[in-house]
C-alpha cells in the first residue's frame, strides 16, 4: 500500500514536471518560462480614477456650456436643461460616443437622489417663472406624460393590425372543380 502511495505521488510530480523521468537528467523537463511581469494594480487603479475623472469634466463642462448658453440666449429654461438637451443632442446624433460617459452616467445614477436636490435648486431659482406659469407648465408635463405613453400603444396596435391585414394570407380558400 505504501508503495503504491510513493507511485501515485511520483506521478502527480511527473505530470507537474516537479521531478526527472527515469531516463536521466539530460531528459528533465525544460525549465519554466520566466513568468511575466504583472504590472501592479495600482496603475490599472490609477487609470479607472483617470477615465472617471475625464468623464466627469467632460459632463461639467457641457453643464457650463448649458448654463452660459441660456444665459447668453436669455432663454427661459436652466441652463442644466439646455445642457441635457445638448447632451441628448450629440448622442442621438452620434457626434459623441456614449462610451465617453459610460463610467461617470453610471456614477451619477449611484448617487441620483443626491443630485435631484441640485435640480430642484436650479428650478427654484427659477421661482417667479414657475408662480407666474405654474399651471401651465404642470398642464405641459402631464401632456407630454400622457402622450409619451398612448402614442407608443396606439403605434404598437396600428402595428399590430397592418401585419394582420397584409402578412397573414388568412384561411385558404379551397375550390372544388
């Protein structure tokens, strides 16, 4: 028993190249490679930090280009409306990939009750606008809510209906002669 024990250890050592086969040393297994050089996490690290922090100046800095561009325009929106519609804008578009704000967009979702107090901020410094026009711009947003909502079921059933109408032959119909 204890001979077959060394047998199977010699084995598993033979299969690892840990020990020379019986045929003499010039028939040793070749040394292994040098491993590679792994470089070290921190710079992997590093550059996560970098593309996050480019990201992010690049979202600021179209948020600014927002706020000076209605401000510039007089328009009576936020700015940080004007900076989403910017944004919107260059990615449907596809001026600007949306791998360039993958990593921040997904940072900023993490912390998005935080960020909505910023919104919040932005409409009541807009205060008198919202007293004078309050209900119409509530009249507005539960339109656009309704519309965003039955124009993509009406689509969808009109849809529905063509492929009916047109693609599907229906019942053969049978002739007997």
């Amino acid at each position: 028993m204890l001979e077959a024990r060394r047998r199977h250890r010699h084995l598993r050592e033979k299969q690892r190249g840990a020990v020379a086969t019986r045929r003499g040393p010039e028939h040793r297994p070749p040394a292994a490679a040098a491993a590679p050089q792994v470089r070290p996490a921190t710079s992997a690290v590093a550059r996560k930090v970098m593309v996050r922090a480019l990201e992010l100046f690049a979202a600021v800095a179209l948020s600014q280009l927002g706020y000076r561009l209605a401000s510039w325009l007089a328009l009576p929106v936020p700015g940080s409306v004007v900076a989403v519609g910017m944004l919107f804008s260059l990615l449907s578009n596809r001026l600007v990939p949306a791998r360039w704000f993958d990593k921040a967009v997904a940072l900023l979702i993490k912390h998005l009750p935080m960020l909505i107090i910023l919104v919040a901020v932005g409409i009541l410094m807009f205060g008198d606008l919202v007293t004078a026009r309050g209900l119409a711009i509530a009249l507005t947003l539960l339109g656009s809510a309704i519309a965003g909502l039955a124009i993509p079921r009406m689509l969808g059933r009109a849809q529905s209906i063509f492929a009916r109408r047109h693609l599907d032959p229906g019942p053969a119909q049978l002739t007997f002669t």
